[in-house]
C-alpha cells in the first residue's frame, strides 16, 4: 500500500490454513482454568454434574466457582454442556478436571476435541524443549593412589571408592 510514497512492507503469511486461535494461548487458558477448577471442583462439581440446561450450567458456575464465575460465565455455559455431554468424558477427578479446561480453552474459536488437541500438542511440545539440553550424568577421568586409572564412578573410584573432593568456595585449593 503506497500513501504518501511511502510503501509499507507486510510480512508474508506462513504456510498453512490461518490460525483461528494461537496455539499457547489456548494451552495457557487450560493451564489457567485447570488450576481454577481445582480451587473449585468440591463446590462446582456437584452442581455441574446435575445440570441439562445453559442457564442451569450458568448458574453452578455462579455458585460453585464464586470468585472466578466470571471465566467461565462469559459465553461459556453451551460449549460446557456440549463437553459434559461427550461420551468420551473421564470419571476420575483430575482427568476431568483437565478434559474439561483443555475443551474450554478454544472458547469456541475451536471445537472442544481440538482445543484438546492443541493443548496436548503443546505439553508435548514443551516436556520435549524442557528436557532436551540437560546433563543427565557426568564423570572425570581420574587417576587413583590404588593404581587406578580411568573414569570415575559416581564421582569416585570405582575399585576404592575413594571420592573425589571438589573445592566449596573459589580459590581453595586440592593440596
């Protein structure tokens, strides 16, 4: 777009259908809400569990998370009876609790089924980046007053087990 004379560059869209929804924010979302439904789940629960209705959904949510009603109150309450409604839905506590804000998360900008999917892309995604770059186990090559010379072993000598003596401030010395 030219005004003035002045043509402004526009980054090119990258492959791929557009995003309804970016990705971590929907993984923040159910991380949020999962840790809001835990607070909750004793009050909230009972009340969900017994509901046929969206203004009945509305109103458990109202009642049961009373300080953060207002998450959930929001457009929320059709999209929680079409997920409390699945037939894939978990019976056990923290499975639930977890299903439920994965499948809120997309707010309807997604479908509960791949909101899950995101967030479970995501998780995955994250313990891989979490876990890649770390030592898992290091050793010296030593050389021993028994004779032996070679790697260590737990941080000592594999034949006498005598440790290896590492300095605990800077500037101390071995001998």
């Amino acid at each position: 777009m030219a005004e003035h004379g002045i043509e402004f560059d526009t980054p090119k869209r990258g492959r791929g259908r557009p995003w309804k929804i970016r990705p971590g924010e929907v993984y923040g979302r159910a991380e949020h809400w999962r840790g809001v439904l835990e607070q909750v789940w004793d009050r909230l629960w009972p009340l969900l569990s017994n509901a046929q209705s969206e203004d009945e959904i509305t109103k458990a949510f109202q009642e049961g998370a009373t300080p953060y009603h207002s998450y959930f109150v929001s457009g929320l309450s059709a999209l929680t009876l079409q997920v409390l409604r699945e037939k894939t839905l978990p019976k056990r506590r923290a499975p639930l609790q977890r299903f439920l804000a994965d499948s809120l998360a997309g707010v309807g900008a997604v479908t509960p089924r791949r909101s899950r999917d995101i967030c479970a892309k995501q998780r995955a995604t994250r313990a891989i980046r979490d876990n890649v770059h770390r030592i898992l186990r290091y050793e010296f090559y030593i050389e021993c007053s028994c004779g032996y010379a070679g790697t260590s072993k737990n941080h000592a000598c594999p034949t006498c087990d005598a440790e290896i003596l590492f300095p605990t401030h800077i500037g101390s010395s071995f001998l």
